[in-house]
C-alpha cells in the first residue's frame, strides 16, 4: 500500500498520461485529439514539476541575511517546465490551425468522415498532388 | 570570431528567421534566404576545419560564459561536424530551387512566411546538432519540428492539412517521451550536460528508472527517425508536402535525428550497457531488416513516385538502424555513411519529382510515361539516382552497402549480409518501374487530350541546376570517399571511445 501512497505523484503522472494516450487513440473528433495532446503533455510537466519539490524546502529565493541552514525546493526542473509548457501552447495553436484548414478542406473534423471523404487510408495519388505546379 | 563558430551556426538562422519575416517581396525573401543557408555551410565547413586542427577532435562553447554543467555548453565532435556540414549543404542546395515555393500553397505577398519557417526548421536543425545538452535537444528538436509541420500543411490538396496534422500527433507524443527520459535521467543523475551524464551515469546504471529512461529515450527519437514500425506518419507527411520540402525534410530531419540516436546510445549509455547487458540489438536488428524489406515492398506497389520515395526512406532508414545495431566501429561508419550518401540521392530525386510536378502537374506513376524523352535531364536524374538507390558501383550507395556488409561479416552475420544484398533486388525492381514508365512506354493519348494542358517541355534550368547538385555529388561521393567515409570512420572512432 505504500507503495501507492508513498509514490501518489507518479501515479498521477501515469494515468493522465494514459487517458491523454486513449483520448487520442479513441476518439475520432480532432479537436479532442489536440486536447488528448495536451493532457499528455500536462502530464509530463507534472512529473517535472514534483520532481523539484524537496521536503520542507522553500521557495528558492535567497533571503535576507543569507541562506545558512536554509533547505531550497529545487528550481531548474521548474525553469525547464517554462520552456515545455511554451512548446505546448505554440504546438496546440499549430494543430487547431491545421484543424481550422481542414475543416475548410473537408467540411467535417471526424477523422472517420475525413479518411471516407478522402478515399480510405491508401491513395490515388492523381487527385491528392495535381495541381501543384505553379 | 573563430572561437565563435559554435553559437553562430545557431545563432545566424535563428535571427535571420524573424527577419526574414519583414522583407517585402518573395525574390528578397528567397535570395535573404539562400544567403544564410551559404552562410551556415560556410561555417560547418570552418568547423569542421578548425575540428582537424584540434588534438582530441572537440570542440566545447560556454554559452553566455556559465562552465559546464550548470551553463549549456556547445560541444561539437567529428559526428556533430559532419551532420552540420551535411545539414547546412542540403538547406543551401535545397532553397535554391526555383520558383522557391515550388508546390507550396502559399497566398500571394504571404512567401516570406514560407521562408522563415524553412530558415526556423534548419535552426532547430543545427541547434539539435551543436548543442551538448540533453534539454536543449527537446527544445531545438520542438523548434526544427513545429517548422515542419507548418512547412508540409503548405502542400497543395485537401490531404495536406490532414497528413501535417497526423505528423503533428506522432511528432509531439515522441518529443514529450524523449522528454519524459531525459527527466528521468536528470531525476537519477543530477545534470543535464551529456558530457557529464556520460561520466555520471556509471554509478545508476543498473538501476530500472535508467532502463526505462533509455526506452523512452529510444521510442522517443524512434518516432522522429521513422524507425519500422514507428514510421506511419511519413509516407504521407512526404507526398503531400510540397516537393522543396519533401525534398529538404528527407534529406535533413530524420539524419539528424539519426544522429541524436547514436549520440544516446553511444555516448550518454555506452554501446556495452545497451548492447552487451540489456540486449537492445534483439529487438533493433530483426526491426532494421522488416524495414528494409517492408519499406521496399511496400514501395513496390505504389501509384505515386513521391509515394514510392518515401517507402524507399522507411527501407533506407533500416539500412542506417542496421548498422547502428551492429555496435562495431565498421557498422556505425556504415550508418553514418549511409546517413551523408542517402541524404545526398532522396534530396535530389524529391527535387527531381518537383520539377516533373512543376511541369506535368502531378506525381502519379502513370503521367510518367513516355517522359523520358520530353524531360530528358529530369529523368536521367531520376536514373541515376535510383542507380544510388539500388547501390551500383561508382555511386553513393555503393560506398554505404559496401561498409554495411563488410561490418556484418566482421560479426560472422553472413545471413545479414545476404539480406542486404536481397533487399537491393527489391530497390531494383521499384526503380525499374520508374525507368520503364519514362522511357519504355509512349504516354496516353487520351490523357493528353484531357488534360489540354501545353505539351509539357524540360524543367528550367533554376530547378535542374539544385537538382543535378545533389544528383551529380552521389557519383562525386561515390568515387571519392576521403570526406564522407574519412569524417565518419573518425566519428565512429570517436563514439565507439577508442580515440581518433
């Protein structure tokens, strides 16, 4: 049992981690697919951001009078999490743009619909590159 | 500006991107861009240089004056040197195919958007490339990739759109993973310099969290590289994206992933953890031959030449995966041979494919007929490169087989060896099918008539000229072997730890 309890924050991490997974295997709609993107994601950040958590550590700013004695949470997985998550926002916005795209394409942003309108998974490469000269 | 070197190659691009963004008109955006392409391979070449004249062969570079391993640190080697060359040459190359945008969909007065992203794909290129630590990769691996994928949404058709968004999944579940390892690795080790983990790493290696760490880290970079069976997002990524940017991703994004495998495996874990006590090559091995035979096949029964060139990339990339897991300074210096000569013949002949869709306005297998005579220098790069793809003596592919199949039978692996010489029937018989299309059969004449486009004349010289570039340097590549095969043997060296 501590095993669940002593370690709860990576069972957090692995099961939003999952349900990201799923959402983008299962679900046809693309919009909830950016969305199962992003929990996946989120879940990563999680892992990071726990991992710099320390017991009975404070903010890591240096206080007055200096820091003898004083027990830090440590700051870089946090710093690096800025990064992530500014990668996540700028690749969510280039997804709902394609997704904006294709729906003007197709009319529709059921991936089922999409693969039917489109002539299934395989190609008739005739109709999907004419037209690309200039 | 010599002890510089590192940071510009990284810098320049990244810079010039957003400015790019302001310049008026598509010529000024073209030519700006084409500059700072030269520049770059300029200074991989310099690089390079400065890397022989070096005792150990590395190079190291404090960003903004931190040490290591709390500041990043640049470290470029004999196989970071290489990639950058390569990389930097194919973008120089690559962006001087005219009309540019070739088969993008781009509104009128929007083409220096086109630009900047390709100069923002080849900065994060670069920069996953120079850069010696392991963060740092995720950051410069999302910069290349979110570039990409808004360069191959561009591609003409309603499935464009579609194959980016796809990419887009598969690309960022991939970076997240490789993520997630490095997280893991920091978690166990305390730093994020690969040097460091290199030296760190000993001391926790027989622990779980490393094992999984590594297997994210694989699968991660797995996806990007397009190893079997991870590979379902490229066929399509690559023939609906605009052919220059067939041509330049083909060439560059999977190398340098490629490259970020060895650096991980070779490097950061060590060849004996990977291969010796977890076995890696039980799975690698069998993966790299189904690629190259599934990849082939599947390239067999394809009615879309840019189609078939992307299958011929999934069986191209397990020739590279093969000689990695053999693990042997030989095999790696065939892969890392194989990367060089394969970039040099799929750049050329996507850019072939752009000039016949520029002209004939498709790709489709059966519009190829009777071509060869309408579009003698655009076929003949076509042949030739094919003759690479297939491994005739006196080309590129030649050279990288030779050096896989010595290395199989430095390890008694006859039955490998084999395989890869199979396999090249199998490259045969799709590039027969293209030769037979454009010289051997007369084109419809019903289709002409359809059509009732003007009789269709040989590309410009502005596209023959990149194209014949690329094409002509797979047989220079292929009778002088003292830049490719030299760098890559002394990479190798340097990877396998026994010294240059």
């Amino acid at each position: 049992m501590s095993e669940v309890l002593g370690l709860w924050n990576y069972w957090v991490v692995i099961v939003l981690m999952m349900i990201g997974l799923y959402i983008m295997i299962a679900r046809d709609s693309l919009v909830k697919k950016v969305m199962g993107l992003n929990i996946f994601q989120v879940s990563v950040i999680m892992f990071y951001v726990s991992m710099g958590k320390v017991r009975g550590g404070t903010a890591p700013i240096l206080p007055e009078g200096g820091a003898e004695g004083v027990l830090f949470s440590n700051p870089l997985p946090h710093v690096l999490m800025l990064t992530a998550i500014v990668v996540g926002i700028a690749t969510t916005a280039l997804a709902l743009a394609l997704v904006v795209r294709i729906k003007e394409a197709y009319g529709t942003i059921e991936e089922d619909e999409i693969h039917a309108l489109a002539g299934g998974d395989g190609m008739d490469g005739r109709s999907a590159v004419q037209g690309e000269a200039e | 500006m010599n002890a510089h070197l590192l940071v510009l190659e990284v810098v320049v691009p990244l810079m010039a991107a957003p400015l790019c963004m302001l310049l008026p008109s598509k010529p000024a955006a073209r030519m700006f861009s084409i500059a700072v392409a030269w520049i770059t391979l300029y200074l991989a070449w310099s690089i390079l240089g400065a890397l022989g004249a070096t005792e150990h062969g590395v190079i190291a570079y404090e960003l903004g004056g931190f040490p290591p391993p709390f500041g990043i640190e640049l470290r470029v080697d004999w196989a970071n040197a290489y990639l950058l060359l390569l990389v930097s040459g194919i973008a120089a190359v690559v962006l001087m195919f005219g009309p540019g945008s070739a088969g993008a969909a781009v509104a009128e007065g929007r083409h220096a958007f086109f630009y900047t992203a390709v100069l923002l794909a080849l900065a994060g290129l670069l920069g996953i490339t120079v850069t010696g630590d392991a963060f740092n990769v995720f950051v410069f691996l999302e910069v290349s990739s979110l570039a990409s994928y808004s360069l191959i949404g561009l591609g003409r058709g309603a499935r464009a759109p579609m194959a980016a968004f796809s990419y887009l999944i598969m690309g960022t579940i991939g970076g997240t993973l490789f993520l997630l390892g490095v997280g893991l690795l920091y978690q166990m080790t305390g730093t994020l310099n690969m040097a460091d983990l290199t030296t760190r790493l000993p001391d926790v290696l027989d622990t779980r969290t490393i094992v999984l760490a590594l297997a994210l880290l694989i699968v991660g970079v797995g996806i990007k590289l397009a190893v079997y069976p991870l590979h379902q997002w490229l066929p399509n990524a690559y023939s609906f994206a605009p052919s220059v940017v067939s041509a330049f991703l083909a060439a560059t994004s999977t190398k340098v992933m490629y490259y970020v495998l060895v650096r991980i495996i070779f490097t950061i874990f060590g060849a004996a953890f990977v291969f010796e006590t977890l076995h890696a090559d039980y799975l690698l091995l069998p993966l790299s031959l189904i690629a190259m035979f599934g990849g082939s096949l599947a390239a067999i029964y394809q009615h879309d030449l840019k189609r078939l060139l992307a299958y011929s990339s999934v069986a191209q990339v397990g020739y590279m995966m093969l000689g990695l897991t053999l693990a042997s300074a030989t095999g790696l210096t065939a892969g890392l041979v194989h990367v060089f000569n394969h970039a040099l013949m799929k750049g050329g002949l996507f850019l072939a494919v752009g000039c016949i869709t520029a002209q004939v306005g498709s790709s489709a297998m059966g519009d190829l007929r009777g071509l060869g005579k309408r579009m003698p220098f655009t076929c003949a790069a076509l042949v030739v490169g094919g003759l690479a793809l297939i491994g005739v003596p006196s080309t590129v592919g030649f050279v990288s087989k030779w050096y896989l199949v010595q290395a199989a039978l430095e390890q008694d692996l006859l039955s490998v060896a084999a395989l890869i010489l199979l396999s090249s029937l199998l490259a045969v018989v799709y590039v027969w099918r293209v030769v037979e299309l454009c010289y051997f059969s007369e084109p419809d004449a019903t289709q002409v008539e359809v059509t009732g486009r003007p009789p269709v004349r040989e590309a410009p010289l502005g596209q023959l000229l990149p194209t014949w570039i690329l094409i002509g340097s797979t047989i220079i590549f292929g009778l002088t072997t003292d830049l490719t095969v030299g760098t890559a043997s002394k990479a190798a060296a340097q990877l396998m730890g026994v010294g240059p």
